[in-house]
C-alpha cells in the first residue's frame, strides 16, 4: 500500500498551529497536514490548547489550501465540531480534502456515512487509554468497536502499533494512521508493514524513507 505521509503541525521547526506552519506544509510535498481545532463563540480556529484564543480562523486556512489538492487532517480537540469544519470547507472549496482525527463522535460516524469516512479514529474512545501491553490484549474489543461505528481505520500512537496489533488490524481489514513518527527507523519500519498513513514532525525524512 502507497503510505500517505502527514506534516505534524509545527514541523521542520515551524510555529505549531500558524499559518506560517500552514504555508510551508503545502509547500513541502507530503500528502496532507494536521492542525488542531477548537471553536469559540460560532468562530473555528487552529488551537491546541483551550487557553489559546488568539490562533488564525480554520477560514484563512482553507483559503491558503484553495488550488492545492494537499489533505487536511482536523485534529478535533472538543466535540461537536465536525459539521462546522464541514461547511465552513464546502464554502471555500476544500470539502473533499477535509479528513477529522480527534474527538470525533462515535454516534455520528454510526449514522453519518460522510463523518464515517472522513475519520481516522481514535481508539480511546473504545478501549481507553492502555498501554501497548493491555491494547494486544483487547484487540478484539478494538476491532468490535470499529465495527459497531464503521471505522475503517484507527489513528494510533505509533509505540502502540505492535507487530500483534498490526496483524489483527489487518487480518480485520482496518487501516493504521500512526503518529507522531520522528525517528528514522520507526518509520521504516512501519513503512514496510504498508499502513495507510504516517504523521511526523519531519514530514521529509519519512519522503525519503517512501
């Protein structure tokens, strides 16, 4: 499988959820880019954190991506988001390059055909938060809950994705997003087992790796 490489955000040194960030990402060949999203008062912007209210609107985002066929992947840090980032990207014209990681609700992507496969899910909302040993252990309590909302690939730490855990994944037929993968030869690594994606800080070096 071809592995879709994501630019962290803040990568390559760069300033985490800026739009200096956002620029050098779409410069920088990967296939896609991660910020992090919050709202406040009906307006949505790149944050971290739930002090920091002064980021840039996701609105100057999606228009810096406007002619660029790059993916964004909204790293949603509150629910309840997904159908503002939805319509907020319909309007600027990046709709069809809008994928959700985060706190995406397990109900909507259930019953949401669209959400469903536009989210690379996290798995504490079905296993918690476990260490690599206890998740070989619930595989398959992992994999029911995928299942039962009809995700079709998990967004997973990459110490978490254990040789167990990737054949379980895919003997089901569900796909591996791994981040943060900094280290050369973590990412060779999981560059030969072919998952779907790879999020880094150094989005350049997994290139060179691909």
């Amino acid at each position: 499988m071809y592995t879709m490489i994501t630019a962290h955000s803040g990568c390559d040194g760069t300033p985490d959820n800026s739009l200096e960030f956002v620029k050098h990402a779409l410069a920088c060949g990967a296939d896609a880019f991660e910020i992090d999203v919050r709202c406040r008062d009906g307006r949505v912007f790149m944050s971290h954190d739930e002090t920091d209210l002064e980021c840039p609107g996701l609105d100057e985002v999606f228009r810096l991506m406007q002619g660029s066929t790059m993916k964004i992947n909204c790293d949603l840090k509150e629910p309840n988001l997904e159908e503002a980032v939805l319509a907020l990207a319909e309007q600027l014209g990046v709709w069809d390059q809008v994928l959700f990681s985060g706190d995406v609700s397990i109900e909507k992507m259930a019953t949401d055909e669209i959400i469903r496969r536009k989210t690379l899910l996290n798995i504490d909302p079905l296993v918690g938060k476990v260490t690599p040993e206890e998740l070989d252990e619930r595989l398959e309590e992992l994999v029911e809950g995928c299942r039962r909302c009809g995700a079709w690939c998990i967004n997973i730490h990459y110490g978490r994705c254990t040789e167990k855990l990737m054949k379980r994944m895919k003997e089901a037929g569900i796909l591996i997003s791994a981040w943060t993968v900094n280290k050369e030869d973590v990412a060779r690594r999981l560059l030969d087992e072919g998952i779907y994606n790879i999020t880094s800080r150094a989005p350049g070096m997994v290139m060179k790796l691909r």
